[in-house]
C-alpha cells in the first residue's frame, strides 16, 4: 500500500480513469492514481510494437468522440492535443472496386449514394440539427429524463427504424453496407437495438466538421494531455502497482475504479451486498478484436483510389453479409470472409514512421477468447481489395484476443467494449439505475467502460462517476472548470 491518506483514489488509469482523476483534481481534492501497468493509458496507448521508430495505436486509433464527447469539449482536448479529420471519415470497400464513402459533407456523401442518397440525408440531417444533445442523450444514462426530448425522440425513432434489417431499407449495397459497418463496431449482429444506436451516432459525427479525427503522434497524445493535467493540479499515478482488494489501498473518502464488474467484484470481495455482487456476476462479455500492425514501404494500393483518402476503411461487403459475420462469430465460429476494420494514420500524420515507410493499423472480429493469429486472414482481405498489398509489407505484429486480455486486464476474452454492447446492457450497465456509477459501498464507485455510456474514448464514464462522487461524498454540486 502507498502511505498517506488523499481524498480520492482511482484505480485504472484509462481514459476514463484520467477523466475521473482530472474532474476530482480539478475540484481541488488531492488524488491518486494507481495502474498495474508500466505506463497509465489503458486503451489509448501508442507503442513501437513492430520495428524501432514505428509508432502503433496498441488498442484505439480513430477517435469519433474526441472533439464531441462533453467531457473532453469542457477540457478543451481540441487545444491540447493536434487532431486531424480526414475529408473522408470512413469508406466501405465492396466488391468490383466498389466503396462508398462517408464524408463530412452529408450533401455530398448523399449525392454520392444515388438511389438511397435522399434516404441518407433523412436518416442524418434531423440528428445533425441537434448533434449536441444527441451526443449528451447517449453519452448519459437511459434511465433519465432527457435535457432535449426532440434530440432523443429523434436518435430513438432512427434506431428503431432501421433495427428492422441488416439492409436498414437501403436499396444498395452501398447504402447498407456503410451503416451496417458503422453497426459492426459493437461486435455483434447489426440489426440489434444497441448496435443500430452505437452506428447511428458513429454516422453522424462522420458528418460533422470535425468528422472522425486522428492524434498526431498517436492515441497516446490524448493520455498524456490528461495525465499532464492530473500532475498539474496535483495529482499522482502510481504506475506498475496492482490493486487486488480495497484493503490494499490507502485511506481515501471516494474510490473510483476503471475496472469491470468482474474485478469490482474481486476487489469489493465480501463487503459487497450478496445481491449486488449476483448482479455483477451476470454481467455479460462481448465477443473479440483480433489485431493486426503493419509496416509498409508505400500506401496501401486500394484498387478504388478514393478509399486513400479515408481515415478508416471498412472491409465487408453488403448490410446482409456484415451481419452473417457477426452472426457466425455469435455461435462461437470464425468467418470465412471476416469484418475488417482498417485506419490509415500514415495518410495524415508522416511522423509515425521513417521515411519511406508508413504504419497501418487493422482489426477482425473473432469469438471471445479466440487465440488464432488473424494475421493471413486480414491480410488476405486487404489484398482482395488492395491487389499488391502484400508486397507492400516489410513487417506485422499481431495482436489475438486472448493477448488483448493479458494486454488490459479490461478486455476480457478480447472484448475491447468490456462488455457486450447489447441493448439490455445499455439500459443495465452494469446495473439498472439512474446513477449506474455508485456501488452499494459509501465512496466507492465504478468509472469504466463498463458503466454507463459504455466503451469509446471519451471518458464520459470517468466523468460521471467522479461528478457523482463530488456530490455525495464532498457536497460539491457544481461541476469544476477543465478548461487549459
């Protein structure tokens, strides 16, 4: 145990562990963070994971979220940290050297979609008009009354209109395809209530100015602006320090810990109410990410020569087929033709590789656990619509499941959402409350991804809970400034 009593205690020190740290840092209480590993960042860190002066995003890489979580707009990360925001947020590469493309302008990727173009714009525009509320309505609890009741009617109309089908009423398989994509990042069927929610707010920031941006230098750039603003109002991390039980840490007034419910559990131990500890015990975990790194001697040769332009590329084909993967990954299986998602850092930011060479990111879905080396597997699907990838690699690394769970004790079985990102896991994250933060336990709190709004770097999970423990604990009402 670290001696000296603090006010508050984090344990984890992910994004949404920082965010916690910060808001209670910033309220003027004295704070500690402790992480088991050498370094804080959790999901958003950088490393050279292939070759000396190749800088890898290990988990995260695109952050949708970074310039509209409100989190991170009250801390300002836009001027702490240089974004880029590709033209094209994400493009969805079909068959024939087909792709649609998903463009901060909404005019023109409708204009783009010919048939399905005016059933895009109306799926989009309306949420658009109330961006800010519809990202304050599903980055807070559902069990609320909203602040805005047209932005939430409206994000909520669109989710049950096209949780109908994988085609979501689309004609095209452009039109399907990019918002079955978009739905895929859940892992998990497409048309489902959580998946549907999960893409239609992944879509609409693809079309706003800010788009889908990339940290220059990394995802790592976004830890160290919090960290640097912990340490700048006094807080502490505790690196290579790993807590199995509340008794290990000093003596705190609020706990707040970026963990899941299984660890919670484990740390609460028999001071946790039997019924509350049932609840944790039927929290559900999510299917995997298996994880490729390359490093080329040239840009990717997509045989579609717009997709170069995309921050982030789906591999995948029509609405039906994205979900028939998922849906096979479900019954425990690894698809014949898996989802790929790909982000090319290089494109905008040169600097995270010698020159002449660039770094490409990429991830499949696979069963919880799975421990295959997807590398031939997603390096075969890149090659189907990038014909000569192969001999662009000069060098991979590959991440599997099972590797991502030792990587962050957080993912388990390789569930980068720490936990399954259904809907009854939305409205029960990880239990059924308005304050889904709070423990049974006085000044104990859960402040990770798998609380309430769930997974994605904007450390809204940290932020509520630290909020919620500024009021119960410390009588504190008014959220502090976190502006630079």
């Amino acid at each position: 145990m670290t001696s000296g009593p603090v006010d508050a205690v984090v344990v984890g020190s992910g994004p949404n562990g920082l965010a916690a740290a910060v808001t209670l840092a910033r309220a003027g209480l004295s704070v500690r963070v402790f992480e088991a590993a050498g370094s804080p960042g959790g999901g958003a860190r950088t490393a050279e994971l292939t070759l000396p002066g190749h800088l890898h995003d290990v988990c995260s890489a695109v952050h949708p979220m970074a310039l509209a979580s409100p989190f991170f707009r009250d801390f300002d990360l836009a001027s702490r940290v240089q974004f880029v925001s590709p033209e094209i947020s994400y493009a969805h590469v079909l068959e024939g050297g087909r792709a649609a493309l998903a463009r901060r302008d909404l005019g023109q990727t409708a204009a783009d979609l010919g048939a399905d173009g005016p059933a895009w714009r109306r799926l989009f525009a309306p949420l658009l008009e109330r961006r800010d509320a519809v990202v304050d309505f599903a980055m807070s609890p559902l069990l609320r009354v909203p602040r805005d009741p047209l932005a939430a009617a409206a994000f909520g109309t669109r989710v049950l209109s096209t949780a109908r089908s994988a085609s979501a009423g689309f004609r095209t398989d452009e039109a399907s395809g990019l918002l079955a994509g978009l739905s895929a990042h859940s892992i998990g069927p497409v048309a489902a209530f959580g998946a549907r929610g999960a893409g239609l707010l992944l879509g609409m920031l693809a079309h706003t100015p800010g788009g889908w941006p990339i940290p220059i230098g990394g995802s790592q750039a976004i830890v160290d602006a919090l960290a640097a603003d912990l340490r700048a109002h006094g807080g502490e991390i505790v690196t290579e320090t790993r807590i199995d039980s509340l008794l290990d840490l000093p003596s705190s007034h609020a706990v707040l810990l970026d963990v899941t419910p299984r660890a919670l559990e484990a740390i609460g131990g028999e001071l946790l109410p039997l019924g509350y500890r049932s609840a944790l015990r039927q929290f559900r975990y999510g299917n995997a990410a298996s994880k490729v790194d390359y490093v080329l001697d040239g840009p990717v040769p997509w045989t579609n020569a717009e997709v170069a332009g995309a921050g982030t590329v789906h591999l995948a084909g029509s609405g039906a087929e994205v979900d028939e993967g998922e849906r096979q990954i479900a019954r425990g299986r690894h698809p014949e033709h898996p989802f790929v998602l790909v982000s090319q850092p290089s494109t905008v930011d040169p600097g995270r590789a010698p020159e002449g060479h660039q770094v490409l990111w990429a991830y499949t879905h696979v069963p919880r656990g799975s421990g295959r080396d997807m590398t031939e597997a997603v390096t075969a699907r890149i090659e189907e619509f990038a014909p000569g990838f192969r001999d662009r690699i000069v060098a991979s690394a590959a991440i599997p499941a099972s590797a991502l769970a030792l990587y962050n004790a957080n993912y388990i079985g390789g569930d980068i959402a720490s936990g399954a990102a259904s809907f009854s896991q939305l409205l029960a994250r990880p239990v059924v409350s308005g304050t889904p933060w709070r423990t049974p336990l006085d000044g104990v709190y859960l402040c990770s991804a798998s609380a309430t709004p769930g997974p994605g770097v904007h450390g809204m999970g940290g932020w509520h809970a630290a909020r919620t423990a500024l009021r119960d604990v410390f009588g504190i009402t008014e959220a502090p400034s976190l502006a630079p």
